[in-house]
C-alpha cells in the first residue's frame, strides 16, 4: 500500500509540474524573436528626418534614414534579442572604440504593433511602431543606372 502512495504521489507531482511549464509557457513567457521582424518606425521627434529599423530573421538589421527628400539604408548590422533586451551591433571604421558601435535597448513594453524600450545609455523611453509600407533595400539607390540625358 505504501509503495502505491508513492507512485501515486510521484505521478500527480509530475503532472502539477507539467501543467505548472504549460501555463508559464503558453501565458507567462516573454514574446520570441519573431515579433521583432520587420520594419519599425522610430516615433521619436527629429528635425528634419525619421528613423526606422528594420529586423531581417537572419540576425541582421537596416538602419534607414528619411529625410531631406531621399531615403538611404545608413547601416547594415547584426541583431538579437535577449531576456529583456535588444542587442544591436552596426559596424564601425573606428577599432579602438569597440563599444560606441553596440546599442542596448532595454525592452519596456512590447505588442504585435507597438513596442515601448528604452536606451540604456539615456534612459528616455522611446516608442516603435510597425511600419508596413516599403522602403529600399540596398545602401547604394543613388548609384542605380539611370536613362542618358540629353546634352541640349
């Protein structure tokens, strides 16, 4: 009878413990990777241009600048996000500053369309929305064939 106790007791312990897992997984557990991909719009107020970064699932990103009549991709780097944070790394000409080229976002709130973070060099919180219309892929539009003019 005893020996019954105890794998009784055993086998609801492990069904507790896997349902416990089930509802911190399917409930409780932080959004993946996938929610960031895509493009989003930097709603912080700039003079003369916006921000947008755009989240590709190979681990890279596009820092695209609109401003002045042009839209250029700037900065092509690599991406990841983990626990709480967002690590972006963009390539630098400087080698003795490894550092400057590495931005953590501290990740505040996050949605499907929507996600609050805030830098963790500031401290102001800055809010991403999704952007869905389509921007240019390539660094290098102004060096796009373009028709022969006309020498009158």
């Amino acid at each position: 009878m005893q020996k019954w106790l105890i794998v009784g007791t055993v086998i609801v312990l492990l069904g507790a413990l896997g349902a416990t897992i089930y509802v911190y997984e399917r409930y409780y557990r932080g959004p993946s990777e996938a929610v960031f991909l895509g493009t989003w719009h930097d709603t912080t107020q700039m003079l003369d241009s916006t921000t947008y970064y755009r989240f590709k699932p190979d681990g890279t990103f596009d820092l695209i600048i609109a401003g002045m009549g042009s839209i250029d991709v700037v900065a092509i780097g690599k991406w990841y996000a983990g626990g709480q944070n967002i690590y972006m790394r963009v390539p630098t000409l400087d080698e003795d500053m490894p550092r400057r080229n590495v931005w953590v976002w501290h990740i505040v709130y996050i949605s499907s369309d929507k996600i609050l973070v805030r830098d963790t060099r500031h401290g102001a919180p800055i809010v991403w929305e999704r952007f869905s219309d389509p921007l240019p892929t390539a660094s290098n539009q102004a060096m796009q064939l373009t028709p022969p003019r006309s020498e009158f």
